[in-house]
C-alpha cells in the first residue's frame, strides 16, 4: 500500500515535515510495511521556505539586511535541493512583526531588504527566485525592493534618491532610471506566491485594503494610494509595463507590482507553486491514498489552501484524499466538494491550545491511526460486497 503525505505546516507548532513524521507514526501502527512518501507542503505563506528546503534536500541561508525601519537584522532564504532555485519569504527582511506595534507607519517602511535577500539568493548562483509575499509591513509598490536591485529613482529636483525608498516617498519620485540594474535580473526567472487578487490602487487596492492593518491612519492610506498611482504612472512611462490593474498587483503593499514591473515576475497561486517545487504529481502517480493537512480546517481551505490544492493534485489520478486538521470548524464539511474525501481532528476531545500544541504529535499519530482503522473497514466491507 502507497500512501503520499502532503500536509501543510500547523503554524506556531510543527512543520510540514514534522506532521508527516507524526502521521506516518500513525499509519504504521495499522500497515506497518506501506510505502509512505513524505512531500512537506506549503501554500506559499510562512512555512514555506521551510517546507521547499525540507522536500527537496536544500538548505537554509542567512544574510544581513536591512528590515522595514532601515535597521539590520538576519533574514533567512532557501536555496532548493537543486541548487538553482532560492526561495524567499518577503516577510523575512520586510514583515510587519520585524516592526513594534508602536512604530509601524507604512509611510515610512521600505521593502528593501526583500532586494537584498535577491542579490545574495543571486550572488548563490540560483537561476529561479520564487517570492512568497505575504506578511508585509510596507506600501512602497516594491521601490526599495528595486533600489537594492540596482534601480536608480530620481526625485522632483532631479537628484538621485537615497536607497530605501518608503510608501511616504512615493509621491516625490519624478523618474525611473534601470539601466543599473543588476544585469543577472534579465537572466532570471521569478515567480510571485500571490493569492490575493487586490489591484494596485482604489477602493479594493493595497493601500485602502491593506494599509489599517499595517498602521495607516484614513489620512495616511489616500496619501499611499497617490503615492502608488504615482509611481504605476512612472512605470507605465518609463519602463512600458501597466501594472495599476493588474490583479495581484496590490500584494504586500504593491511589492506584487513592483516584482512585475522590475523582474518581469508572474504571479501564481502559492500552493501550485508548492505543488510544482516538490513534484507532487509524481510522488502521487501509483498512490492508494494521499493524506494532508493543516491547522484548522473549515470552507476557507477550499480558497488557495494546502490541502484543496493537493486534493485537486490527487483527483488527476482518482487518488482518495484524507485531510487531518488539528481542529475542524463546523463548515469544515464543505470541503468535501471540492477533493477532499474523510477528515478527522487531530483532537478528539475539547481542550486548551496549549494542551493541544504539547502534545500535537502524539494526537496526530493517534488521528493517523483512526483513519486507516476506517480506511480498512471500508476495505474489509468491499471484498465482502464482491
């Protein structure tokens, strides 16, 4: 019996690859000689670095940069099993944890640690960047991010602006100058983890919509959304790409934007990215069952989540699919339309999260050991039809 486990990360508890290890501990206690393939999975959110480096044997790099605020700190990046592939966690250089609560003012934020953590992932040789881009603490449309890369902004006097360009310095840029640009750009392929659809400005654009959240006041969120249609207008003029409608655009305060119109990246769906880095499809050819997972499970996992994604994987093949959840929301059930056939709670009576996340693992194991108890009802029942 093949079995392929694909779970997702239970955030703030353990890995894509420690809750397959848990599952499998599960399983064996029922087939203790099945064929299990382990492919630790992502969604293109946090965890997904770890989860890439995980599936593929890389490993995990480190580089100062520069955070929101201007202050050096140490961000993490994975290079992938291949060697040519780096995966980035934007939040890493620019998130909005890496900015106290009491200073986070996205007028004065920057993405361009994000830069940094591409020049070094470039100066590693890779040949492939995938970006994750959520968890931002900016609304700067990618331009820090493009001066690290060698993108030279010049402001309303003419004079060439200093690096670290914020949201509140958007407004002032007169001109968009790539001949600088690190040459080895045009040489690589960048794929974005985007799986909101926000265009870059207006009523549903990253300022309006996720601006609050990062500490803009009514005032500051219409003075970034000038900022943004400002700098779309220069990028339309000087680089002739339009990105104020593309969708996607508005992601992690217009870095989705800036990613387009300065790498010439595309924007996808993060646990497709997943999917493709891990060869998912492969590992599921020849499967009996496909088991996944997440933290909690409810309707919202049917949207862009790890365990819709790797269903619609497994349904290629007419693979059954089995999600454990480490708690499940009572529309948890409206999963079942779109892939997934069972589901089980990793906790199977009430309890503290505290209790929950001492002893996820051995929970777990025991969920594990309850589905293939009915998976085997199931089969038992079959022969007995035949």
């Amino acid at each position: 019996m093949k079995i392929v486990i694909a779970s997702d990360s239970f955030k703030g508890n353990l890995t894509s690859l420690q809750v397959a290890d848990a599952i499998e501990k599960g399983i064996r206690r029922v087939v203790p000689d099945a064929v299990i393939v382990k492919v630790p999975m992502a969604d293109g959110g946090e965890g997904t670095v770890r989860s890439l480096v995980d599936a593929t044997g890389g490993r995990i790099v480190t580089h100062r940069v520069r955070d929101p605020l201007g202050k050096e700190v140490t961000a993490r990046y994975g290079i992938l099993g291949d060697k040519k592939t780096a995966v980035i966690e934007m939040a890493e250089a620019s998130g909005l944890p890496l900015v106290p609560r009491g200073k986070r003012n996205p007028l004065k934020t920057t993405t361009f640690g994000t830069g940094q953590l591409i020049v070094d992932a470039l100066d590693h040789g890779v040949r492939k960047i995938v970006i994750g881009i959520g968890g931002s603490a900016t609304v700067d449309g990618g331009a820090g991010m493009a001066q690290a890369l060698g993108v030279t902004f010049r402001g309303q006097d003419g004079r060439v602006m200093g690096g670290g360009c914020t949201g509140g310095m958007l407004s002032q840029i007169s001109a968009i100058d790539i001949r600088g640009i690190d040459p080895r750009i045009a040489k690589t392929t960048f794929v974005v983890a985007c799986d909101v659809d926000n265009p870059l400005t207006g009523k549903k654009g990253a300022a309006a919509v996720f601006g609050p959240q990062k500490g803009a006041s009514a005032a500051m969120v219409k003075q970034l959304d000038e900022g943004l249609r400002h700098l779309a207008f220069l990028i339309r003029r000087d680089l002739g790409v339009n990105v104020q409608r593309l969708p996607g655009a508005g992601a992690a305060g217009g870095l989705g934007a800036g990613l387009v119109a300065f790498t010439g990246a595309e924007l996808k769906r993060g646990v497709d990215i997943v999917i493709e880095a891990t060869g998912l499809l492969r590992h599921i050819k020849g499967a009996d069952l496909v088991m996944t997972g997440e933290g909690r499970i409810d309707f919202q996992t049917v949207f862009g989540k790890t365990p819709a994604g790797v269903a619609q994987a497994a349904k290629r093949t007419n693979v059954p699919v089995i999600a454990i959840g480490g708690g499940l929301a009572d529309d948890a059930r409206g999963v079942f339309a779109h892939g997934i056939d069972g589901l089980e709670s990793a906790t199977a009576r009430e309890m503290e999260l505290d209790e929950a996340i001492k002893r996820s693992r051995t929970y777990l194991a025991n969920a594990a050991e309850r589905v293939m108890r009915l998976v085997f009802i199931g089969k038992t029942l079959s022969k007995k039809r035949v």
